[in-house]
C-alpha cells in the first residue's frame, strides 16, 4: 500500500502552524480594537465635543449642529469611538504584522522594514494632527464667512463626521510621501537623480491628488498639495543621504579578501621582470630532435 512522502506530513505541518499563529495575531489585534472601545466609549460625547470643536468655534452664536437622523446623536458617537479604538490600535496591528512577517525576512530586509513600519505609522499621526490645529480651523473659518445672508450655518453630527474622516485619511497617506520615496530608492526603481528631474510633475500630481481626495474646496485642496510637495523633497533629501552609505557598503563588501596565512618572504620580495626577461620566459620552446628525444622502454 502506498504511503505519502514525509515531505508531504511536513508541508502540512508548517502551514498548520502559520495558520494557527496567525488566528492568533487576528485575535490579538481584534481583542485591542474591542478593549480600546469599551474604554472609550463613557467619553463618546466628550470625543465629539473635542472634534466638532474647529467647527463650534467659528459657527454663529445663534446656530448648533444638529441631527438629522433618528439614530444620529447615539451612532456617531459612536462611531467615532470606533474609529478613534482602530487608529490607537495602529501601533498594536504594526506589531502583530511584523511578528507574523520578520521571521521570513532577510536580515537586510528586516532593518529596513522595521523603521518604515515606524515612521509610517508615526507620519500617519502627523498629518491627521496637521489637519485638526491647520486645516480645520482655516477651512471652518472660511465656510463660516462665505455664507450667504439670511442662511443659518447649522452643519448634521452624521455628515461633519464623514467630512473631517475624509480630511484626515486624506492627510494621513498624504505625509506618507517620504517613507514611499525613500522606499522606491531603496528598492532600486529609481534614483534620487531621476525623482529631482521629474519634481515639476510631482507638484502637478500632488495638486490632483489633492483634489481628488479633499472635499471641494480649493483651501483644503492647497493645503495638502503644498505638504505634500514639501515632504516629497524631505524624502528626497532623506534618499540622497542613504545612497551613498549603500554605496560605501557595497564597495567594502566587494573588495578582496587577503589570503588566510602568513605570507611568504619570497612572494613579498618579489621583483618584477624586465621587459627582455618576459620575452625569454615566453618565447617558445624549440622541439626535440628525433634522435636525441627520450627513448621509450621498447627501446
């Protein structure tokens, strides 16, 4: 009777056990997520408080948000504890991901994927508090103002929730600009050379992204192309300073590795050959004559 090959039983093995640890880290990550929102969400409607401020501040004395939907004052709320739970879960899902991944890594692949999964997600922080203490307060004050006469600014909890989720995810990827030029010269795709000749299109390309991913307004469009730009030179700058220490790096690593042993006196005095001493040694070598060759034994 046949029997499979214990290769088979081994293969199995292993992806049993990737399985499993990765159940695992779902469960981890999930449980954080849950433990972040019980937390939370007693302070619901002191979080809202927080962020509809930007907005509270430049709104008319006589008008207030309000609530269009019978379930709004207890899902947005809510909502946004979820939200807030997912985004302080960020660092916890970084560490579970790389905990699943590092083992497979090359250790040239780990130093380099450790600090971008860092500064990633810290960049990612950056840009969503560039949006609450810049954006915000310029945008809200210019909608405020440009209202027309007679018209009661009086924004729904629901939709001022969506907007300012937009305006942060927006932000957020945004200021992820120099980990992704620092990743593409690290890679090899290109060169800090070649991204610094093509700088007019990035500007053109990041005032579109700024269009496309902010609502429509030209101030929140200028004020994410205009970072996005600057962070483009940053990472441009951080890749400048990476390229020639690889560099350095790879020429030690090129270079001869002398000889194990001591070296012998004779090969370190050796002298070199004079030009009429390089033709002797090579010149041919004349032929035997018949009678003169060695003899075999037959002889």
């Amino acid at each position: 009777m046949a029997t499979e090959p214990e290769g088979t039983d081994s293969k199995q093995e292993t992806l049993l056990t990737h399985l499993y640890e990765l159940r695992s880290r779902l469960m981890w990550i999930v449980g954080s997520v849950f433990a972040l929102l019980i937390v939370l969400f007693p302070f619901a409607n002191t979080l809202y408080e927080w962020l509809a401020g930007p907005l509270m501040v430049h709104l008319p004395e006589a008008s207030t948000m309000v609530a269009i939907e019978v379930a709004s004052p207890f899902l947005t709320p809510f909502k946004l504890v979820f939200l807030v739970s997912l985004v302080l879960s960020v660092p916890i899902i970084l560490y579970h991901v790389w905990a699943f991944v590092a083992p497979g890594l090359y250790r040239s692949e780990k130093r380099l994927a450790f600090p971008i999964l860092v500064s990633s997600s810290l960049l990612f922080y950056v840009g969503m508090a560039f949006a609450y203490f810049v954006v915000f307060p310029l945008v809200f004050g210019f909608f405020t103002k440009v209202a027309p006469e007679g018209v009661a600014v009086m924004t729904d909890i629901g939709r001022y929730l969506d907007f300012v989720m937009k305006i942060f995810i927006a932000f957020g990827v945004a200021f992820e600009v120099p980990v992704v030029t620092l990743v593409l010269v690290r890679m090899g795709v290109t060169t800090p050379e070649q991204m610094a000749a093509k700088r007019p299109y990035v500007v053109v390309a990041a005032f579109v992204v700024g269009m496309l991913l902010t609502p429509p307004d030209v101030i929140s469009q200028v004020l994410l192309a205009i970072p996005v730009w600057l962070l483009f030179e940053m990472g441009l700058l951080f890749s400048r300073l990476v390229t020639p220490r690889e560099a350095e790096a790879g020429t030690a690593d090129t270079e001869p590795v002398a000889a194990e042993g001591p070296v012998s006196s004779s090969a370190s005095s050796a002298v070199p050959l004079s030009p009429e001493e390089r033709e002797a040694e090579l010149a041919p070598i004349p032929p035997l004559e018949e009678d003169g060759g060695p003899k075999g034994p037959s002889d």
